[in-house]
C-alpha cells in the first residue's frame, strides 16, 4: 500500500536559518511524482514543489529544494534562510500512474522564531 | 481566472440536516476531488471524478454523495449531517499525469452541531 510518512509534527527553526522537514514514502511503482504543500493559519493550500521519480536533479524552487533519494524513499523539504512567513502546516504529497490520486502525510508544523 | 472555487466558506449545521458544498473550476481540468481535513490527521481523500459523469469513492466516502454533470461542477452532498462530519472540506482539480499537482480551492470549514 501506498504511505507518506512525516515523523515531525512540529518543528521550530530560528530566523534566517535554515530547516529540513522529512519526508519518506512507500510505493512499488516505478513512476510517480512528489509534491510539497504548505498551508499557512489561513487555510489554503499552497503549492511548493515538485520531484518526479525519474528526475536525477533534486528540484528547486527559489529559497525551496527538495533532498530527493530515490534509495530511501525519502523526499526532505529543505527552506533555507527561514522567514517569519515560513511559518505553516507543511504536507507532503505522493501521486503515481496516470490516474493515481494525491496521498497525504499528516504534515509538519514549522514555527519560524524572531 | 478563478481557478477553484468553493462555497460556502463556513457552515453549522444541525444533526441530521444536509447541505451541497459547491466545487466549480474554470481550468478545464478533467480531474476533480473531495478531500477532508482534520487536525492532524492530513487530507483524506472522499471522491473523486476523472471526466462528466464518471465519479469514484476514495478513502473516506461514507455519509457522502458525488455528482459530476459537468466538467466544471462537482458538488457534495452531505445527508444526515453526523458530528463526525464536522471537518475542513477541500475540493481541487489537476490534469492526468504524475507530474501534476492539485489546485486547491479556499476550503469549507464545516460544523455540525
């Protein structure tokens, strides 16, 4: 069965820091594409980033990268130089095949501190 | 441009009563879901549609209904309302494919009572 496993329900970073949430997931298929969410104290839900499983680069996306090992199954959300705005539930998100639904950890929330 | 759309944004409901949350997108997405939200537990996936009436039970389908009569529309529908209901209610849309994510509306914040 599928899972997305997010250890760190919540996470404190100072400042101007920088702050890696983990991600690790389970599947058998060969092809299927990693996303990150963050959803702020206002509710949306706010896309971040993507990795698909065939990519070799880890991706990035401004102060965003995504720690991708395909070996571990782990796919870590590293913010670097955290902002008071970073502060957000943050979930990680699988989809596989072409018609797989999006699966969801519980999620990590960040406290960003002055 | 729009993107998804969902009303309405907060409702109580009493037990027993029943309520449609409206979902519409103007992306021209063929895919569209229902997911759920409560406090850590993540989003659940209720139903979802892959094109105009064709729809499909997810995770958590139970105490809901689904139509899709168009490719824009995608209500659910709540009978007999249970304070187990009482959650945060996402509906989003995407494109087919690994590579794409969801595009999420504002959410429903639902109370039942």
């Amino acid at each position: 069965a599928q899972k997305i496993t997010q250890t760190q329900p919540g996470m404190f970073v100072q400042e101007k820091e920088a702050v890696t949430l983990d991600c690790t997931y389970d599947t058998s298929d060969q092809s299927y594409g990693l996303f990150w969410y963050k959803q702020p104290s206002s509710g949306e839900m706010i896309f971040l980033i993507y990795q698909g499983s065939y990519d070799e680069q880890n991706a990035t996306e401004g102060r965003y990268s995504l720690n991708f090992q395909k070996a571990r199954k782990s796919a870590n959300l590293v913010i670097s130089a955290s902002q008071l705005g970073d502060s957000a539930m943050y979930f990680c998100a699988m989809r596989r095949g072409s018609q797989g639904n999006l699966i969801f950890g519980k999620g990590t929330k960040l406290s960003v501190k002055p | 441009n729009a993107g998804v759309t969902q009303t309405p944004k907060f409702r109580i409901l009493k037990i027993g009563q029943s309520m449609t949350l409206q979902c519409t997108q103007d992306m021209n997405h063929n895919y569209m879901y229902w997911y759920r939200q409560d406090p850590g537990m993540g989003l659940k996936l209720i139903y979802y549609s892959v094109g105009a009436g064709i729809t499909d039970k997810g995770e958590v389908p139970n105490g809901y209904n689904v139509s899709r009569s168009t490719t824009e529309d995608f209500p659910l529908r709540l009978e007999l309302a249970a304070p187990s209901q009482t959650s945060v209610y996402f509906c989003a849309s995407s494109q087919p494919g690994v590579n794409y994510g969801y595009t999420f509306g504002s959410g429903t914040r639902l109370t039942v009572v």
